[in-house]
C-alpha cells in the first residue's frame, strides 16, 4: 500500500502496463491526470478531435497486437469517443479509453459537462466501469486492460470522476484480476480438434477462410502450415487480410460482396470450410442460405457466442486459433493423409484465378484503380504498413494492394467509419515507427 493521489495512481498503473503513450485531448474533468503526466515517462499524443484520439489508439492497436488507450475529458469529449470506440469494439481491437466525469457528488444533477457515459458506451465496449474513489483507479486500470486484451479482443471505457482523480488515498497494484463469469477458453477441447481433423482428412475439395482472429492470436504461420499440408485454397475477409501472403499460390483474395470472383467460387464449391477467427459477416455471406450450400463448416473462434449465430456448423472449436490450428495439424499428421483436394482441386482454383484475373494495360491512357494500387504496391515497401478510409478506396485496396504480412493492412471493418484512415496511419506509425 502506498498513498498517492488518484491521479498518480493512474499514471503509476498506466507504467505498470507497459504504457508508452496515449492520445487524446485535455480538459478540465482530466486536468489532475494531465498535471500527473507531466514528469513521467508516458508520452501524451495531442489530438485535434477525441474521435481522431480514439481511431489513432485503434490505429496502434492493429499495428502492434498491444492495447491501444486514449483519453478525453467529460460530456462531449466522452460523447466524441463514441464512434472511435464503436469502430475499435466491433473489429476486435484492443483499445481502453479513459474519460473525465464531473465531481462523484455533482453526478445524476446535470452538472456542466455532465454525461452518463456508461449509459452511453454500454452497447459499444466489451466492459465499462465508473470508479468512485482513488484506491479504485489501480483496480480498474489493470481489469480494463485485461478485458481488452484477453478473449476476444474489444473496446473498454473506465470513467473517471474528477475528485477520485484529486484525492490522495492508500491505493493498493494488484497483480492480477478475475471477474466471476469471465472465464476465457484459450486451450480447445481435445475432441473438438479430433472432430475437425477428422473431417479435414476426408475433404476432397477444402477451403480455409481467415478473419481477423488469425491475426489476433498470431497464428499465420500455423495457418500457411495447415493449408500447405491440405494443399487447400485460402481465402480472407477483409479483417484478415494479410494473414497469408497474397503472392502464396493458395491465396485466393478477399471473400463475400465485394470479394474475388476466385474466392468466392472456390468457398461456394468446397466440400469442406475451415473459418478461422471470422464472424460471418453479411458482407462475407451474402445471402445465409446460399453461403457455401454444400460444405460441412468448421468454425475456429474464441468467442463461442459467434458459433452458429449466422451460419449453422458441423462442428466447432472453442479457443485461441493458433493453438486451434496445431492442433489440427498435430492430427492430421498423425492420420498421414495429406492434401486429398490434390491437383483436381488445385486445378479448379487455377481456372477460376484465370477467369477472373483483371489484365493489366499499359497503353491505357486512363487511371484504373486496378493499376493504380499496382503501382502504389511496387513503389511501396512489401513491409509497408498501409490504413485505408471507407467506401470504394477501401474496396479497390482490398481487392488489389497485395499484403505480405499480418498488421501491414488495416482498415475499419464493421462499422465502415469515414475519416478512420489518416488517425489510424498516426496511430500505427506511433506504434511502428520504422
């Protein structure tokens, strides 16, 4: 136990993190925790607008795999976190925002700046929580950072009234956290995996599709390993782009609306479909029941609440998809049955990456999108890191900017935010900087 006022408490449990920085604007229901700022170790991005902070914190986030954090002040700096924190939950990005709060005293009487910002965010954050006192803040900083990085990766907002922020209180780190209910399956169930390896081996004409939750457990290098070893067609969404090179020959692109005539002919043909990390978007179903009609669905995510909520599976696997993904592998070698789509199936993808490829023309005297991203794709680093905003600038880059690596492409998924690309390149060049 140490005292301290609330204020230090939190930029101390910030340190105790690994916090390097944070992004946001001040204000006066933050004022002691900017006072607190000043002297430390944490550098405080100034943003020009709360939800520019916010994108900019999701924008790290993705860059780097570690949690994201912004701050505002009270009223509408919170209420301007809102679509930042909306854009970063519904992608799984792992980002705590902090908000100021008027007075514990002043709160329910529409004080100046006064705004139930837990009412607010609750719908949009995988936790919310309002302190109430100074020895609460070290609690509550190391359980929103838990809760965001752990799982199924999501937005948190703690609130923080400013008189816990001035109060001077014996405050207590704690080491860990646990929160009855919130049991995290990282490890999948043995029979889960047998069941998938079993009906793996068997498939004839195999797809995998990648989402985002490939990326968020590191698990590309386990998903090229499995695809090699069925020699299977790997399609992504566009929060998984990126988690297979997209020169590797069992690349088949983007899945779903506005994906690739390859892609998505090899998904409606597959006898099986592996979906890893992926929610099952509309935008990468279409229509439910014309998706994939004739394969058996595998469906690997850490969230089992996504399990045959939008598509009806064979058979599942509950937890982290790296561990999910060797598993399957441990298996399958151990059946020795590799690659049964062979060169028929190989074949057939072949032909549709004929069918559907886009000719270059170089004589042509007009910009094409197509060319256009080429080009910027030469010019470019392969590692280059690159954000993109929403609409058909999204769509041009997902389908025909090549991505080599997981983390070099990033872009607002689900809730398709305008004007979330330049904060995010701020918060991605922050969290890379070379």
């Amino acid at each position: 136990m140490v005292e301290m006022s609330g204020a230090e408490a939190f930029v101390r449990a910030l340190e105790r993190e690994g916090v390097d920085l944070l992004f946001g604007v001040s204000g006066g229901a933050i004022l002691p925790i900017c006072d607190a700022l000043h002297g430390s170790d944490l550098r405080f991005v100034l943003a020009r607008h709360e939800q520019g902070a916010a994108h900019m914190a999701d924008g790290y986030a993705r860059a780097s795999g570690r949690v994201g954090v912004c701050l505002a002040t009270s009223g509408p700096g919170a209420t301007n976190l809102v679509t930042g924190i909306a854009t970063a939950n519904i992608d799984s990005s792992p980002v705590v925002a902090f908000t100021g709060q008027v007075p514990t005293g002043m709160i329910g009487t529409d004080a100046f700046q006064e705004v139930d910002i837990i009412g607010v965010s609750a719908s949009i954050t995988k936790y919310n929580i309002q302190v109430r006192g100074a020895a609460e803040i070290p609690w509550a900083v190391k359980s929103a950072f838990h809760i965001a990085s752990t799982g199924r990766r999501g937005a948190v907002l703690v609130d923080l009234p400013k008189d816990a922020q001035i109060a001077v209180e014996e405050v207590e780190f704690p080491e860990e956290v646990s929160f009855r209910g919130y049991r995290v399956q990282v490890g999948p169930d043995p029979r889960e995996l047998d069941w998938a390896a079993t009906l793996l081996s068997k498939a004839q004409r195999p797809v995998i599709m990648a989402g985002g939750g490939v990326i968020a457990a590191d698990a590309s290098a386990e998903l090229l390993k499995l695809a090699e070893f069925l020699m299977a067609p790997v399609t992504t969404t566009l929060m998984g782009k990126g988690a297979i090179p997209s020169d590797h020959p069992l690349c088949a692109g983007l899945c779903g609306m506005h994906g690739t005539g390859e892609a998505n002919h090899l998904v409606s043909e597959a006898d099986v479909l592996l979906v890893a990390g992926a929610r099952f978007s509309d935008r990468t179903t279409g229509r439910l029941e014309e998706f994939s009609p004739g394969a058996k669905v595998i469906h690997i995510d850490i969230d089992r609440s996504e399990i045959d909520k939008n598509v009806e599976t064979v058979t599942r696997v509950v937890g982290d998809a790296r561990l999910a993904l060797r598993g399957i592998l441990a298996r399958l070698n151990r059946i020795r049955k590799e690659g049964r789509g062979g060169s028929e199936w190989l074949k057939r993808m072949k032909e549709f990456r004929e069918r559907y490829m886009i000719p270059d023309l170089p004589n042509n005297p007009h910009l094409r999108a197509p060319a256009v991203m080429k080009a910027l794709r030469r010019a470019l680093p392969r590692d280059a890191i690159v954000t993109t905003e929403v609409g058909q600038n999204q769509m041009w880059a997902a389908l025909y900017f090549d991505s080599y690596a997981p983390r070099t492409y990033l872009s607002s998924g689900g809730l398709g935010t305008m004007g979330w690309g330049f904060p995010a390149a701020i918060g991605a060049k922050a969290a890379r900087p070379s």
